[in-house]
C-alpha cells in the first residue's frame, strides 16, 4: 500500500522531480555567500567585544587613579590639618620652635609682654568650649592655667593624636612632626603638674573657699590626666605631694 501511495505521488508530481535538479544549481554559490557574510558579521562582533573589553579596561584604570588621587588629596589635606593644629597649640602654649621663635620675638619686641595665650580660646574655637559654659572654672593659683584651659590644651593634644594615629604615625611627614608633639605632650603634662601640684598644696583654691571646692578642682584635673591616658604622671605627682 505504501509502494503504492509513493508511485502515485511520483506520477502526479513528475514534471516536478524532474525539473528539482535543474532548480537547485548554483545553490552552493549562494550557501558561501551566505556563509561568508556570517563570517565577516562574526568578525565585525568579536571587533565590538575586544574594543568593548578594552574601554572597559581603561575604565577601570581611570577610575582606579582617581580612587587614589582621591585619597592622596585626603592624606595631603589630614597632614595640613595635623601641622596646623600643632602650630596653633604652640602658640596657644606658648611653645617654641625654629620655625617660629625668631617671629615671635620680634612680635614680643614691639607689643611687650605676651598675654595669657587662651584669653581668646572660647571665642576661636569649638573644641570643647561649650560644654564647659556650665561647668565650674578654677584657678589653682599664680602660675597656673585654670582648670578649663588646661582640658581645652588637653583636648586640642588628644585631637592632634587621633588625625596622627588615622593617617598612619610611619607617614614621613609626621615622623618629622613626632619632636614637635613630643614637646606639646611635655608642656601639657608640665602645666597639668603644676595645677595638680597647686591644688594638692593648697589649703583651698582662689576659685572657692571651701574644702569642696578644692576638692572639685582636685577631680577635673585628675580627670584631665585620665582622659589623656596619663594617671601614671599624676599618682607620680600625688606621691611626690605626699612626701612634702
């Protein structure tokens, strides 16, 4: 039956089957042209992806440096800071360096003798100003800071210590700031020794009149010690206080 179905199929389709050879020459001729345009389409695509690669190479190269001069404009900005915050608590504690003591001299030559160097501190700067508005001040007597200067300079140090540490102490530039925070360090301690030393020996500070409140005064400088991880400096002190 199907031999049959096929001879039928043959017979009703013959002019068909013998004119399908003539109708397929020249078919490989258009089989490679169509293949070589894919080719040169393939090309075309692969040229897109390399160059797509490559910009996006040099994206990421450009975003990378800017990644970096970013945080060297950090860095550079964080050591300005660091430098400027030393100088100004060299001034304000009157410390002397090479870079400044020929023109402080000759600022002292023409305006006289130098004013207390925090007279104007909690007009120019915020660093804990305000929340000592409310707090008690005293003053531990002659040559002595009184005890809100001396947490101001304590707190400007400390500042100075926290940028250093962020930015990384092994930077060259704060390596070469190192003699000069060493001296800041020494002066605060200095002034701080000599209020504890005042508040100690005396039977009551200038700022009250009572045991209470030299024994108030007592506490904020201890206190000041403490914050500045310095307790060891000031049961030194204590005991030296205890001998006399």
């Amino acid at each position: 039956e199907l031999n049959k179905e096929l001879l039928d199929l043959v017979n009703e389709n013959y002019s068909d089957f013998l004119t399908l050879g003539s109708s397929l020459q020249g078919g490989e001729e258009r089989v490679e042209e169509v293949r070589v345009g894919l080719l040169g389409f393939r090309r075309d695509v692969e040229g897109l992806k390399n160059k797509v690669h490559e910009r996006r190479r040099e994206v990421e190269e450009l975003l990378g440096e800017k990644i970096r001069v970013g945080k060297q404009i950090q860095l550079g900005r964080g050591l300005l800071e660091v430098e400027g915050r030393v100088r100004e608590l060299e001034a304000r504690l009157m410390v002397k360096t090479s870079s400044n003591e020929d023109e402080d001299q000759s600022l002292r030559s023409q305006s006289g003798p130098e004013p207390n160097a925090d007279t104007n501190a909690t007009e120019d700067d915020g660093d804990g100003s305000e929340e000592d508005e409310d707090e008690a001040d005293f003053h531990l007597g002659p040559g002595t800071s009184n005890t809100s200067q001396l947490k101001r300079h304590a707190e400007r140090y400390m500042y100075i210590q926290k940028v250093v540490q962020r930015l990384g102490p092994q930077h060259p530039f704060l390596v070469k700031l190192q003699d000069r925070i060493i001296r800041l360090r020494q002066t605060v301690l200095l002034d701080l020794n000599n209020a504890l030393k005042a508040a100690v020996q005396s039977a009551a500070p200038t700022g009250g009149n009572n045991d209470q409140d030299r024994g108030r005064a007592l506490m904020k400088v201890l206190a000041i010690y403490r914050d500045m991880g310095e307790a060891e400096e000031a049961l030194k002190i204590l005991r030296e206080g205890k001998r006399l």
